[in-house]
C-alpha cells in the first residue's frame, strides 16, 4: 500500500511536470553566425571569412557539430550543441568568439534569432480604407509602431517586414549649378554629411548655474548664424 501511494503521488507530479506539445519540438541546441560579403566570390568568402570563423568558434564547450556553407557574398556557419547546454550561454559564447575572429575590414558577422524549427510562422498585411495612408505611411507605421509592439510579445522570436516603400528623403542636384559654383558631387555629398552630424553640446556656465547644451551646429551653420548676427 505504501508504495502504491508513493508511485500514485510519483505520476501526479510526473503529470503536472510533463510538458504535452501537439509538435514537440525535438530541434537541436544551434547557432548560426552569417556574414554578408557583397560582390565576393565563394573562395573569397570561404578563405577570408569562413575559415577564421570556424578556428574562432573550435573549442567551445558543449559544441558537438560544425558546419559551414560558403556562397557568393555570403558565409552561413552552423554550431550544433548537445542537449544539455542552454541555447542562451551558448549564444553568448559565440558572441564572445566571433570578437576574436580576424576578418576583412567592414565584415560585421551576426548570429541568427533564436527559434526552433518547429516553431510557427504567422503572416499579417496592413491594409487601411482611409486615403490618407498610403503604402508609404502603412510601411512608417509597421516599422516605428507595430515592429516594436509584436517584438515585446512573450515567445516571439523576430518580426521581418516585406513590401511598402521605405519613406526617404532625396537631394536632386542640378550639374549645370554645380559647375557654376565650382563644386563636386564629392562636396556635396560631405556636406550633407556633416549637416546630420551630432555631438555633445556639453554645458554653460552661467554664475552658480550650469545651462546644458543638447545640440551641436557644424562649423558652417554657426559661421552663417554669427554673420546674420544671431
């Protein structure tokens, strides 16, 4: 009797415990790291990129499993862990070795989201009957607005938006101008640089009082505003 009550206690608890899933997901523990190289051969990226990934990644603990695919502009390496590691440490670690990777200058590897093959993928299109939304505005709002609320849904992964057109601003300049003023499309291209350029402003001081300054002009903005006697 006794130990029939211990073994009927045993699977309550068991029951209580036992996660039932309609797909259990049985994917293994991965990263993958992928680097974007434009316009490179696969032996370019295969020797400059996908190598010294691979002799960064050697050696973590709990690694089972290192494949790598190398293509046109782009290197794709997969790190396969054992079941016993926690995919965030594991994530960690790669973000610690990719660090002491040496690779080409401006080569900026990334490792992919964190989600399961089984996970579940949902589709949703915006769409609006007033006429001033247009698919520019509906694209603003996915991007600024609706991203960032469904990324704060617990057990959400990544949100990727397809379609719209991107809202920009563009400079249109006339040739015939710019060889009256003497100028280059390099110039010009600096300047608007420099005009959305930001830093900190630091403080004034103004007896026992500090007034902090939150912007920063460029050099040509104040030299106008002192000529114009602001």
């Amino acid at each position: 009797m006794a130990a029939a009550i211990l073994l009927l206690i045993w699977g309550v608890i068991s029951f209580h415990n036992l996660p039932v899933e309609a797909y259990p997901d049985v994917a293994n523990n991965y990263v993958q790291v992928i680097t974007q190289w434009p316009g490179r051969a696969a032996e370019e990226v295969e020797q400059q990129v996908t190598i010294p990934i691979e002799i960064a990644m050697n050696g973590i603990p709990h690694m089972d499993h290192l494949r790598s695919t190398s293509l046109f502009g782009l290197s794709s390496v997969m790190l396969i862990f054992d079941d016993q590691s926690e995919n965030d440490w594991n994530r960690q670690k790669v973000l610690e070795r990719i660090s002491t990777a040496t690779l080409p200058n401006g080569i900026q590897p990334q490792i992919g989201t964190d989600f399961s093959p089984v996970g579940q993928i949902f589709f949703y299109t915006l769409k609006s009957t007033n006429p001033q939304y247009d698919v520019m505005d509906l694209k603003s709002l996915e991007d600024w607005v609706l991203e960032k609320q469904f990324k704060s849904v617990p057990n959400v992964v990544d949100v990727s938006s397809l379609g719209g057109a991107t809202r920009e601003y563009q400079v249109r300049v006339d040739p015939d101008k710019l060889i009256s003023y003497g100028l280059s499309i390099g110039q010009v291209e600096q300047q608007l640089a420099n005009n959305n350029v930001n830093a900190g402003g630091s403080f004034i001081e103004e007896g026992l009082q500090q007034v902090n300054v939150s912007r920063h002009r460029p050099a040509q903005d104040r030299a106008r505003h002192r000529r114009n006697g602001d």
